[in-house]
C-alpha cells in the first residue's frame, strides 16, 4: 500500500511500466485476498452477523476496482465473481488518496473482525 502511495500521482504509470513493480503488487494483493478468504471464511463458520459479511465483500470489491485500475489486470486470486461484475464497468481514473484510504479501511475492518471472533472464542 505504501509503496504504491510513494508514486503519488503518477503511481499507476510507474506501476504499469515495471514488470518487477507489477509483480511485487500483485503479490500482495493476492496476499490480501488469501488473508480476507480466511477471515471471511472464519466469520461465517462463528455466525458474524451476515451484513459483516457482505460489506467485507463490497469492500473486497471496492479494493478489487482500485487494483484493476493500478494493473490494468486482476490477480490470480480476485474472485471471478467480482472479475465478472468488474469487467462490464471500466474503471475510472486511478485516485492515490482513495487507494490509500480503502486499503487501509479493509486492514482495519480485517483486524476487527479477527479480533472480535479471537475474543468470542475466548469466552
């Protein structure tokens, strides 16, 4: 996230004109969709509320524009569902400020929810 935040504005150029850059943010991404399965996966085996879940997935497909954008192209691990209601809707202009802003609210929300079944299960 950071990285791609020392771009400023011409992030998505630089990106896109690095294989190495490109590759390095894909592999976090894919990361970042891995860690979300596994969060996702963990709420609904603990009965979260299923509107927890649903907005964990508009944000993964929020976070998942914002990618395609920076790319130009999914990782791996962009659940095709989201690929396909992405595709039929072009992105818009790469914004730095809201990549920054709606990766860094995905963290939160993955680190409360985590902490909230942590504690859950600890009762």
């Amino acid at each position: 996230r950071v990285l791609v935040c020392a771009g400023g504005a011409g992030a998505q150029g630089v990106v896109r004109a690095s294989l190495r850059m490109r590759r390095a943010v894909s592999a976090a991404i894919d990361q970042k969709n891995r860690a979300l399965q596994v969060v996702l996966e963990d709420a609904r085996g603990r009965s979260v509320t299923p509107a927890v879940v649903l907005a964990v997935e508009r944000m993964l497909e929020r976070v998942s524009t914002l990618e395609w954008g920076l790319l130009g192209s999914f990782a791996p691990s962009t659940p095709l569902a989201v690929v396909h209601r992405l595709v039929a809707q072009p992105p818009g202009p790469f914004d730095v400020e809201r990549w920054f802003a709606d990766t860094s609210e995905t963290i939160d929300v993955m680190l409360s929810i985590e902490q909230g079944l942590a504690a859950h299960c600890a009762r």
